[in-house]
C-alpha cells in the first residue's frame, strides 16, 4: 500500500517533492529553535558585573 500522496502524484513526484520539503522543513526547525534560545537559555553573565538587585516588594 503507498501513501496517499504518492497515488496522487505518483511515486517519482512524491520523492522529488519530499526531497525538496524535508531540508526546508528541517531548516525552520533550526531557525525556530535559534530565536527561542535566548529564552531557554539563562543570559551570559560576566564574572566582574555586580548582581542585579531584588525588586522591592
């Protein structure tokens, strides 16, 4: 049994769509996870730099 897309199409056209899809689709996973990096991740701090205070409550 072949996938639905592939009765659509037809085998060669279905492979040479995904061919061209996955590695775009897999560049947006890696842009994506880029821009939510800085949220993820705690900011760099230096050694030097002074705590920053507690907000008052």
């Amino acid at each position: 049994m072949r996938p639905p897309i592939a009765n659509l199409l037809g085998k060669d056209k279905a492979m040479a769509i995904f061919a061209v899809m996955l590695p775009v689709l897999m560049l947006g996973v890696i842009l994506a996870l880029g821009r939510y990096e800085e949220w993820l991740l705690p900011p760099n701090r230096h050694p030097d730099e002074p705590e920053t205070p507690a907000l008052p409550h």
